[in-house]
C-alpha cells in the first residue's frame, strides 16, 4: 500500500512530464501555422514585393558593372563629352556678351550714365542741341540669332551676290590643284537693330563698318574665349567675315509692319481705299517710345558674322627681306 500511495504521488508529474512533451511535439507546426499566417498577410507581400526590386535592381547594377568593365572605351568616351559640355556651357553667354561689348559709348558719354526711362527722357529736354538723336551713335539690339554650322567658312553669304560665290567667279581667285580646306565647326550670329546716327545710309554704314565693326573684331581677340572672329579669306575678295545685310530707315519697317496684305508700301498692288495712279499713302510719324522724339532719322541695321570654334592660328611669320 505504500508503494501505490507513492506512485500516487508522482502522478502529477508524470501528468506535467507527459504535457511538456505534447506541447513540445507540437511546437513545430503551431510556429509553421504562425509563419505561413504571417507570409500570407498584406505587409508580408509588400516587404516580399521591395525584396525583389532591391534584388532587380542590384542584379542591374551588376551588369551594368559587367559591361562597363569590358567596354570601358565607350564609357570613357561619355565621361569625355560629359567634361565638355561642362567646359562649353558657358561659350553662348561670353559670345552674347562680346556682341554687346563691342558697342561704342553713347555721344555725349555721360548717357551711359542714365538708368531710367524718365531720366533719359529729362536729360534730353534739357538739352536737344547737345543731345542730338542723330550723333548719338546707339545701337539697340532688338533680336540676336545665333545658329551652329559645322562648316563656318561656307556657312556666312557673300553681301554683294546674296549666296556663296561659285568658283572662278569675278572677285574670286581659283584655289590651287590639289588644295583641300579642313571645316571649321562655329556658328552664325546674325543682329537686327535700330541705329540712332546720321541722316543719310552712307552715315549709317560709317558708323556700323568703321566703328562697330572693328570693335567686334577687337572683343574677339581676347585669349581663352575658345571661340575666333576668323580673318577674311584672302582668295575671295567677296567672302568676309563681317557682312552688313542691310540698312533701311525704320520709318520704312513701321510702315511695313502697319499695312495689311495685299498692298502698301514694299507690298505689290495699290493700298486699300487708294486708286490706282494716285499717291502712296505718306510715311507714318515714328514716335520713340521712352523720349517721346521724333524718330524718323532711326535706320534698321541687319549684320551677321561667322564665329569659329577653337583657338585663332598662329600668324604666320612676316616674310625676310632679300
């Protein structure tokens, strides 16, 4: 009898032994049960979903890294053009800036002095005999065109034909046997603007070939700009660098833009309302906007000229005297 009270006694822990182990044995799949909840759940397939693009994208990574380390020549080429363009980004604002450098002082000086439209506007009235629109000698730029050619020798029109000059024409010596010229890559910049100077086209021309002109050639000498006014070709006395394209009194251009088509004034066939036979209509008055002046004496002025890409040459030496 004291044996079985014994046993009795351990029961219990024969009871707790045997539930461990069930609880044991069943660990395994309550912790599956758990995992295959959690994987099927809406976050678990967001995270699944980032996994693989950070896998997709490292798997890119890598194959870019392949080919680049295979074909560095191409990539090395695009590091190159890359640096260039860098190098290059800030050639068209130095070449806008020349056009405008080369732009001579006002006559009298102290206009340049002037800030506001009321200002100049006052300076003038005090003054008009010293103040003359017609010896001011301004320039306003009103449109800057600025168009890349890969070849800037044959890019700029000749002024007295219109176009390129065909070979063995009058004016143009024939180059010799054999003589290849290499293209210069460069650009076209072509300027309309509205010239406050003289009274007749001849005064207009002075002041924009004697005096602008040779400004602009000078601004572009400036070492580092990596860009070139080149020399005129000295085997066509009709190809230059530098080409007035016209001068015409501005008058002409308001009324141009002021009739409508189909008649008036550099318009074929008569102006509405006028019969045929009669009288073009007159000019209309050109009022300056800021000053209020007359400005029938202002002339419209178109000029283009060529820029090349890269150093100037080197002159070539003077020859010895025998």
């Amino acid at each position: 009898m004291a044996r079985v009270a014994v046993w009795r006694k351990k029961r219990p822990f024969f009871i707790a032994t045997a539930a461990a182990l069930a609880v044991a044995a069943a660990m395994p799949w309550i912790s599956n049960a758990l995992d295959q909840q959690k994987l099927t759940s809406e976050s678990a397939r967001s995270q699944e979903a980032n996994t693989r693009a950070i896998l997709n994208q490292a798997r890119e990574y890598k194959r870019q890294f392949a080919e680049a380390s295979t074909d560095t020549a191409a990539r090395e080429s695009d590091i190159q053009n890359l640096l260039r363009l860098q190098e290059q980004k800030t050639l068209l604002p130095r070449l806008f800036a020349l056009v405008h450098e080369a732009l001579p002082p006002p006559n009298p000086p102290d206009l340049a002095e002037v800030k506001t439209g009321a200002e100049l506007k006052a300076k003038i009235e005090s003054d008009p005999n010293r103040y003359k629109r017609t010896e001011r000698g301004q320039l306003i730029i009103e449109s800057l065109v600025v168009e890349y050619t890969p070849d800037v020798d044959q890019a700029l029109p000749s002024e007295s034909s219109g176009g390129a000059v065909p070979p063995g024409a009058p004016g143009q010596e024939a180059a010799p046997e054999g003589f290849t010229q290499e293209k210069q890559g460069g650009f076209v910049v072509r300027v309309e603007g509205r010239l406050l100077f003289g009274t007749s086209r001849s005064d207009a021309s002075r002041w924009l070939e004697g005096l602008y002109f040779a400004n602009l050639r000078r601004v572009f000498t400036q070492p580092g700009l990596g860009f070139y006014l080149p020399a005129d070709d000295p085997r066509d006395r009709t190809k230059r660098s530098i080409v007035t394209q016209h001068i015409r009194p501005y008058a002409d251009v308001v009324s141009a833009m002021q009739t409508p088509p189909g008649g008036g004034l550099g318009m074929p066939g008569p102006a509405p309302g006028v019969p045929p036979g009669a009288a073009a209509p007159a000019r209309p008055r050109v009022v300056d906007p800021v000053t209020g002046e007359d400005a029938q004496s202002d002339w419209r002025v178109g000029f283009a000229f060529k820029v090349a890409l890269g150093a100037p040459p080197a002159a070539e030496p003077a020859p010895e005297a025998p």
